[in-house]
C-alpha cells in the first residue's frame, strides 16, 4: 500500500509539472471536452479489461491515444 502511494506522489508531482494542452485544425473547445469525455470512458474500460484499472499511467496513456487516433487532436506542450 506504501507502494502505491509513493507512486502516486511521484506521478502527481511529475505531471504537475507539465501541462498539455491539444489543438485540433477544425474542432474548438467545447469539442475537445466532449471527445475527452469519451476518450475518458474508453481508457477506463481498456484499463479495466488490461486489468489495470486502478493504473492512472495507464489510463492516461490510453487518454492521450485516444484524443489522437480517434478524433485528431495533437498534443501542444506548453
């Protein structure tokens, strides 16, 4: 259990200190919330069937895939 929450910190302070942003040619704002919420459910439930769905590295990872693959947007590290 220490485990996990060590590895939990760790992944919160590294990702706190990098933020993402996307950017579609054609899709705005409100857009890209909608396609998050359905990349969210998906990523949950690949997650959960990979068995690991407690895994928030895993469940970005598949976040990220998504927003890419299926509905076009590009991350922009800002």
């Amino acid at each position: 259990m220490k485990y996990f929450f060590v590895c939990l910190f760790l992944i919160l302070f590294i990702g706190g200190c990098q933020t993402t942003s996307y950017k579609h040619p054609t899709k705005e704002a409100q857009d890209f919330e909608r396609d998050k919420y359905q990349c969210e459910k998906i990523a949950k439930r690949l997650a959960a069937d990979a068995g690991y769905s407690d895994n928030p590295v895993v469940i970005s990872k598949e976040l990220k895939r998504c927003l890419k693959l299926k509905f076009g947007w590009t991350p922009v590290e800002s």
